[in-house]
C-alpha cells in the first residue's frame, strides 16, 4: 500500500528543492560573469517605483532571465524525480510536485516574455507598482524585501519565495552605505557596535549623553565618528536627524542593582523604559515612503532580563516594561524592529559579566544580517526556550485584547503620511 504521508513529504522536499535551485541560480547570476549579462536585463528593466522603463525591456528581461532561471529549476526538479524513481519507486511520484509548481514560472515567464496582458498582474507580484503594506517579511520574501535586491543592495536579499538562504548566507540583510545611529555610544556594548558595524560598511553614529567625540580604533588607526550629544527628556531634539538614521539601535540603559527608593524606580523607568519608547516612538515617525518601510529599522536592546532573573528588581522590572511595550508596538509597526536579548556580559554596567562584549557586538551584527528579529546571545540555554515562548503568548495576548487606531489603519495604506499617528511626549 502506498504511504501517503511519504509521497507528501517527497512533495514538500521537491518544492523546497526547486527554490533552492532558484536561489542559487540567483547568486550564481550576480558572480558568473555569462550569466550577468542576461540577469542584468532584469535590473535594468524597474524604476525605484517598480514602473517598467519599457516593454521591450521588460519582456526581454523575462526571456533572458526568468525563462532560463525556471528551465534550470525544471532540469535539477526532473533529476530529483529519477532519483526518487530509482531510490524509492513506490512514491516516486511526491518528487513530480516540484516539477509541476516550476512549470507554472516557466509557463508564466514565457506568458510575460510574449506580454501577455495581465501576466504581470497575475504573476509577478514581488515586481507590482504601488504601496508597500509591511516591512520586509521574515521568513517569506514580499514585495518590500525583493525591492532590496534591486534598490538597497543587488548583493544581498536573493532568494525568490523563502528566506532561508538568505539568512543562512548573510544576506538578508545588508549594512552597506547605511546610516546606524547608536545611543549610549561611549559605553562598552555602544562603542564596540559602533566598531562592528562599521566593519560591515555602516556609516555609524554615536549618540552620546557625555561630550566626547566617540573615536573607534579600526586595526590600530583612531577614526573619530560623527558624535551627535542628547539627553534624557530631550529625545525631540533628534527628530530631525532620525531622518537621515536608516538603523536607530536604542542600546543605552542604566542597572541601579539593589535600590529601591523612589528616585531609583524613577530614574529606572525613565532612562531604560520611557526614553527608549520615545526614541522609538519618534524614529517610527519617519518612517513614510516605500523605501523607509523597506530600509528603515530599529532594534531594542531590552536584555535576557525580559525572561531571566537579573538579581536587580528595578533593572527586570524595567527592561520586562520595554520589551512588553516593544512586543506590543510591533505588532503593526510601519518598519522591522529588532530586540536584543543579552545574556550577562562584561562591561561598566555588569563589571562581573561572563562574555566578551567584542563578541557580543559581533554575533548581533552576524545575526541581525541572518535577518533574526530577535537576537539572542547569551550562555544560557532557558533563554532560548523561555524567550521565543514568552514572546510568542506576550504578542498573541496583545494582538487578541488591543487593536489599531482606526486612524493609524488608513495612515498606513497610504505611505506617504506617517503612518504614526500618536506621540509619546
Ligand atoms: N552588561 C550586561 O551584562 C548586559 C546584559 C544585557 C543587556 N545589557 C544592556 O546593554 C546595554 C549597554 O550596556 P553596557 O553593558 O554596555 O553598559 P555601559 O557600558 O554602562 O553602557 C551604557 C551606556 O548607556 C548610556 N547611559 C547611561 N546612563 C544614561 C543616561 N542617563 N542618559 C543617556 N544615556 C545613558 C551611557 O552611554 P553615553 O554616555 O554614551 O550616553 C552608558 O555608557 C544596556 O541597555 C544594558 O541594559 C547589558
């Protein structure tokens, strides 16, 4: 008897197989000089706004790219069938799945090819003209995230319907020519990310509450940054900056370890909790064309403490405000933010911390290339268990007893306005 669910599973591996193979013929076209040539014609072929320059291009793009990018999907999704007919015949025919699903691009590249009225429309739906509804998806490529490939870096975000390359190949998410603006810039996790993002081809800024230009030491040259100086309740000075900030990492915060007079709850909350959201709150405000829903960021780092003891009250009580109120923003923020889940690292903040806070810096600039919306680094193993778990029932919680502002809702289907509508002053 045939087992169904192992004809499924040939199915879902065939599919799988042939976005690989898609993906990879991508990457090849970007690094093999002959096929350069044919790709270019897709680069060539879309304005910013996604408008095709001419038909003539457009279809020619579509025979000297997209065509050929499916053949070869078929060829390697024909050589998996035979070695599923030669290895399992029973349920050879899971392996057909794959070659029937690129069929479809190959027919429906060769239906734009010939212009085919309303192919496009039908088709080709990571290359459509008009408002981008979401930031870039995470694990599914949308219109937003493709547009990257073509306008932010044609080195990065390849891959065609899931992620997963990209994420495993560091490329979902470039920081080339980017401005990174870094609060708390002079202290130790603020002024080794500043290093580590400059390293990947940031244009980084030091945001400081001190009066010091922040100088980085880049293979034993001193480069001063460009040092921007704000303080605490005078987070509206940097709104017209935060413009031009492409990344904004709100990393600066305060532990008062064992107090717990009223000054110190104060002075907790406002510099972990409330000059955070209002940094935050101010950067989403810029967000509104195209283009900054699909560049803009900002990533929080809220801590381990948001699940893990930090044998400081005031610290957990906190840094659990921020990252509630980072889950729950999130929900239908008009850009991607990130949180940084840290476990205890050495610095003037945590003088007994365990890990190197160089290597810290470096796994939060790796992994927020591998695209990881939370990242987590820590030596903890309960925090990556506790952590995607309480996130997960904090955010469903939050999406089923909250809702968007009516007046929010419009503003973001038409980008143009801010798609922000309340200010936290
Ligand atoms: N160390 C750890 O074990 C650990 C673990 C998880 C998360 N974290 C988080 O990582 C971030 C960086 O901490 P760190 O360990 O690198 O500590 P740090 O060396 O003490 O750096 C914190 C920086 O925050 C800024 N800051 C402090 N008070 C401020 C104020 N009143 N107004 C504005 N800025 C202020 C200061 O930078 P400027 O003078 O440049 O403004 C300070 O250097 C913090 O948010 C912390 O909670 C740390």
């Amino acid at each position: 008897m045939v087992n169904y669910w192992i004809v499924g599973v040939w199915a879902i591996a065939s599919v799988c197989w042939a976005e690989i193979i898609r993906d990879f013929y991508h990457v090849a076209s970007h690094y093999w000089p002959p096929l350069y040539k044919l790709h270019a014609w897709h680069h060539r072929v879309f304005r910013p706004n996604l408008t095709p320059v001419s038909e003539t291009i457009y279809k020619q793009a579509h025979w000297r790219h997209d065509v050929p990018e499916a053949a070869t999907m078929m060829v390697f999704g024909l050589l998996l069938w035979v070695a599923a007919y030669l290895w399992l015949p029973e349920y050879h025919w899971g392996a057909a799945a794959g070659c029937v699903y690129t069929l479809s691009f190959l027919l429906s590249a060769i239906a734009r090819g010939c212009g085919i009225k309303g192919a496009d429309e039908l088709t080709d739906i990571t290359h459509q003209p008009g408002n981008f509804l979401t930031p870039p998806g995470n694990w599914f490529v949308n219109k937003p995230y493709h547009w990257k490939h073509h306008f932010d870096n044609q080195n990065a975000y390849y891959c065609g319907t899931f992620t997963l390359i990209d994420k495993l190949m560091g490329t979902a998410l470039s920081l080339k020519g980017k401005t990174v603006a870094v609060t708390g810039a002079s202290g130790t996790l603020g002024h080794l990310l500043l290093k580590h993002l400059h390293k990947a081809g940031a244009k980084v800024i030091a945001l400081t509450s001190g009066n010091q230009t922040i100088t980085l030491n880049i293979d034993g040259e001193n480069l001063p940054m460009k040092t921007i100086t704000w303080q605490i309740g005078q987070e509206a000075e940097l709104a017209k900056l935060l413009e031009k900030v492409d990344i904004l990492v709100i990393n600066h915060g305060i532990n008062v370890q064992g107090e717990r007079t009223p000054e110190a709850i104060a002075k907790s909350y406002e510099i972990n909790t409330f000059s955070a959201l209002r940094l935050m709150e101010l950067f989403l405000l810029t967000v509104r064309t195209n283009e900054n829903i699909a560049n803009k960021e900002v990533w929080v780092n809220t801590s381990e403490a948001e699940v893990i003891p930090a044998l400081s009250p005031l610290y957990e009580l906190s840094k659990r405000a921020l990252g509630d109120l980072v889950t729950l923003r999130r929900i239908d923020a008009p850009c991607i933010i990130r949180k940084l889940i840290l476990g205890p690292f050495k610095s003037n903040l945590n003088p007994i911390g365990i890990m190197s806070p160089d290597w810290v810096a470096q796994q939060i600039v790796n992994q927020a290339k591998a695209d990881a919306r939370n990242i987590i680094v820590t030596i903890n193993p309960l925090t990556f268990i506790l952590f995607p778990v309480k996130e997960f029932f904090v955010s469903l919680y939050f999406q089923i007893f909250s809702r968007k502002a009516i007046s929010e809702s419009k503003a973001a289907m038409t980008p143009e306005k801010s798609s922000v509508s309340a200010k936290i002053s």
